[in-house]
C-alpha cells in the first residue's frame, strides 16, 4: 500500500503528563482517521522524540490542495469538544508544509517511509544562496550519508508555509536506527570542503530533530 505523497503536513504537539494518555488515544482513533477521510490525504504516521517530550505527525499528501478541500475545512474549523481542547492545551506546536523536491532511498520508497527513526532538519536559507545549498546537500551530502546501510532515504521538501520558525528547506532522513547518527558515513559528510565554506555563512544554522516511530501507519480511507 502506498505510503508517501508528494507533499506533507509535519506537526509537533506535547500534551501535558496529566493527559498523555488520552491525548495518544485521542490522536490515534480520531485526529489521524478524521483526516484519513479527507480527499488527498495518502497517510499518516506518528513518532516521539528520541529525546526529551513531544510527539510528531508526518502526514503525506498528493498534494498541497489536500488543505483546500471542504472536507479538511469542516474538519478543522469544526473540531468536536474533544478535539478543541486537545489543541488548545498542547504545547509545543509546529505545523509546516512541504513540497517534496527530490528523494532518494536506499530501496522501495514506500517501505523505507516506513523507517523506525526519521532525522528532521530543517534550514531557512536566503534565495541567493538556494542554488549553492541545494547543490551541496543533492551532490555532495547525501550521497556520502547514504554510503551507511543504515541511512535508508533522504527526501528533500521546500516549506511553503509554517509556524513557529520560518523556514525554506526540510530533510526527512529515515534511519534503520539512531546509530547511523553516528556513523563514519555521517563524519566523512561532515568534513568535506564544500560544507566547510558553506557552514561559514551566517544563515547557515539548522535545526536538527531525532523522533522515534511510534504504531502503525494509518492510510487514507478508500
């Protein structure tokens, strides 16, 4: 069954100890089925931090105008009860959309979307500069990240939209496991010459998120 999109919603949320356990209920029986049933929506999948509180949603999309449907509309504008108090008590809340730009997985895309830990980083790079970062993230990043077994896929995405940070580019790494994090791969990425003179630039300042998968993948509703 196909899993990724083209596009994405990536959202953070961290209940309160008091009301995690309803508030993972909640998100697996009705948050996620109610957009599942919305026209666009491919699936959707949870994590948690590696480290430290707060839950992600990565949730794939053909497109973008998956957003725009009356269905998603009724949906968010007219949350139940329930749902209107989850959201007003979280904490921690991101949302960012994304148009995947380039992919490339170790094997079948839509079993590595499927990974156990997913290595988010996201950058805000200037226009003038987008040429160079994105040359040297395709050509001399992530071929080096992918000599590790381990690093299974890189899909590359540009924000068109989010909040709290302004954003331009996201990475979504999908990980066997946190070890490739580690790895000589990783180092020898690290280390080259054209991400030395690029690392010197004032903007270039990532933020970098280890989340572990969380249940199954849920899918659109036929």
């Amino acid at each position: 069954m196909m899993g990724k999109g083209k596009s994405i919603l990536f959202s953070e949320m961290t209940p309160g100890p008091d009301f995690e356990a309803e508030f993972n209920s909640w998100y697996d029986t009705v948050h996620i089925p109610e957009r599942m049933a919305c026209p666009g929506f491919v699936s959707g999948q949870r994590y948690r931090r590696h480290e430290g509180a707060g839950y992600l949603a990565v949730y794939e999309m053909d497109d973008l105008g998956a957003m725009d449907t009356e269905a998603y509309t009724k949906v968010k504008t007219q949350p139940s009860e329930q749902s209107a108090w989850m959201l007003k008590n979280v904490t921690g809340f991101s949302r960012y959309l994304a148009n995947e730009t380039s992919v490339r997985a170790r094997g079948n895309v839509d079993s590595e979307v499927d990974a156990t830990v997913l290595y988010a980083v996201a950058f805000n790079v200037p226009a003038e500069a987008a040429e160079d970062f994105d040359g040297w993230y395709e050509q001399d990043h992530v071929p080096l990240l992918m000599e590790e077994p381990k690093w299974l896929m890189v899909r590359r995405l540009r924000v068109a939209d989010g909040v709290p940070e302004t954003y331009t580019h996201l990475a979504l790494h999908y990980l066997a496991d946190a070890e490739a994090l580690n790895s000589p791969a990783r180092e020898k990425a690290h280390e080259t010459p054209w991400r030395a003179r690029i690392s010197r630039e004032p903007w270039f300042k990532g933020t970098y998120m280890v989340f572990d998968r969380m249940g199954q993948r849920q899918h659109a509703k036929a």
